[in-house]
C-alpha cells in the first residue's frame, strides 16, 4: 500500500512540473482570457490545457483515479469527493496573477512554477518545500502575527461588506500585518511555511485548498471553519493558524456568510 500511494506522489511531482513548464512557456506568449462564474472569474487556455493535461497523463498510468478539477466542474462534470482515489485538481491557482498549481488527497502537491518551489504534503509523513521540512510559525501573540486573506471573486454586495467589516476588524485587533499572495494555496503554504501565521477566505473552493490544507496540518498547524467549527472541505469556507490560539481570536472578528456549497446538486447551481 505504501509504495502505491508512493508512486501517486512521484507521479503528482512529476506532472506538476510538467504543467510548470506549460504555465512559464504560456507566459511568453499572448493569454486568451474568458470569464466563469462573474467578470472576475477568470479562465485562460492554459488552464484548461494543464488541467486536461494531469488528467490525460494520471490516467495513462492509474486509469481508476477519478478527479474533481476546476476547469472540469466549470464545464458540467460533477464534483464528488468519494473514498475512491480522487485528484483534486486546480489547474493555475491565482488565474489572475497567472500563478501555480495541482492536487490530491491524503497527499498534497503545490507547484510554485516562477519560483520554482515544490511543497509536498504526506498525511503523517510531513511537509517539505523542495525537500526541506515546514513548520509553522511559533508566535502566540495575535498583535505580533501576520494574516492572509484574499477578496476573492464575489462581488455581490452584501458579501463584499461582510469581507470589508471582517478584515477591519482584523487588522483592528490590531494585527502586525495582511498579505495576500493571490492564490488560496500559496497563502497556505505560507502558513506552513511559518511566513504567516494565519489565512482565511471565504469563497475558496476545494481545488484551491485541499494540497495546501494538508500542507499546513502536516506542518504542525490547525485548521477550521471561519466560525471556529471543523473544517468542512466542501463548504467554501476556511481558517488556517499556526495554532488553536491565534485562529480562535481571527475567528471573533469574522463576519461569515454561506456560499453555496461545492456539492450542491448540479440543479441548484
Ligand atoms: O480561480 P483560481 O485562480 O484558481 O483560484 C482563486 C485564487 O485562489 C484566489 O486567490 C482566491 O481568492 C479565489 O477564491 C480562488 O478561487
Ligand atoms: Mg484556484
Ligand atoms: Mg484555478
């Protein structure tokens, strides 16, 4: 069983660069932008090309994986998490800042191609960034902590308030600082990283966290609903920390609201 899911990493890293190299040749050349869910939502060629590309060579070598991609779920495939063997996939993470990455379950992959920088999470086994080990940041002090978050791509107007009003509140603890790095997963792996002691967004959607979610546990940190309850990956909504103390007191501050969720029947959506 080990070498199994052994050989499923191996092949996760590999194909990851593969689509890196696709993303870096992709940047030299014109983007044909279109527009998903809103006019913020965007997709390029190349997301649909990387996708289709993990799919094509994971299925060549493990032809009973089943996937759940961004691109794919966009154009009707269902997106059902089952206990079969399921990639998760996100294409480009941070289309709008043509950024990194791609996925899987009890291990995660985050591709950071312009840096070059590979994290890989095992359940049990550890985080790593091009083979050395993560940890999270040890700092217990919120007023001395950095959070991320991101404004996402909803622009319905009762949503934007509650994120304005959150994140006020937030660096109103007052906090040392907020980034964003523009993509749900690298902020993560900046949490694992220790670069930052906390992320949160609502809005995200599986493919963007699930790699980047084992990569902060797996590094030793915590991870919640934004209202301080169990992660639920579907649920579109997340809370990373270095530890239990500093996401609690983000938690306080968080105005939440209920995006529909990742498996919400196709006819509903
Ligand atoms: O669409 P995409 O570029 O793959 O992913 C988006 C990025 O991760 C962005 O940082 C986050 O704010 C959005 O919520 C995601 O949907
Ligand atoms: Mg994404
Ligand atoms: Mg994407």
């Amino acid at each position: 069983m080990a070498e199994q899911w052994q050989d499923v990493l191996d092949h996760a890293v590999a194909v990851a660069q593969k689509a890196g190299k696709v993303v870096r040749e992709a940047l030299q050349s014109d983007r044909k932008v279109s527009t998903k869910s809103s006019s913020i939502d965007l997709v390029t060629q190349t997301d649909q090309k990387v996708e289709q590309l993990i799919i094509q060579s994971v299925k060549e070598t493990f032809p009973a994986h089943r996937f759940i991609g961004e691109e794919s779920v966009a154009a009707g495939e269902p997106c059902d998490l089952t206990d079969e063997p399921t990639w998760i996939i996100d294409p480009i993470d941070g289309t709008t800042n043509f950024f990194p990455l791609a996925f899987l379950l009890i291990m995660g992959v985050v591709y950071s191609c312009l840096e070059d920088k590979m994290f890989v999470a095992r359940r049990g086994k550890g985080a790593f960034c091009n083979g050395k080990q993560l940890r999270v940041s040890d700092q217990k002090d919120i007023h001395c902590s950095i959070v991320a978050t991101e404004f996402g791509s909803n622009r319905d107007g009762g949503a934007v308030e509650k994120i304005f009003s959150s994140l006020r509140k937030v660096v109103c603890l007052p906090v040392h600082g907020v980034r964003g790095a523009g993509s749900a997963a690298i902020n993560l792996c900046l949490v694992a990283s220790g670069c930052v002691e906390a992320y949160y967004e609502i809005g995200v959607h599986v493919w963007d966290v699930a790699a980047g979610a084992l990569m902060v546990t797996e590094a030793g940190g915590v991870l919640m609903d934004v209202e301080g309850g169990a992660l639920d990956m579907m649920s579109r909504r997340i809370l990373a920390a270095n530890n239990r103390h500093i996401a609690e007191q983000i938690v306080g501050q968080i105005q939440a609201f209920t995006p529909q969720r990742d498996d919400a029947p196709p006819q509903q959506q």
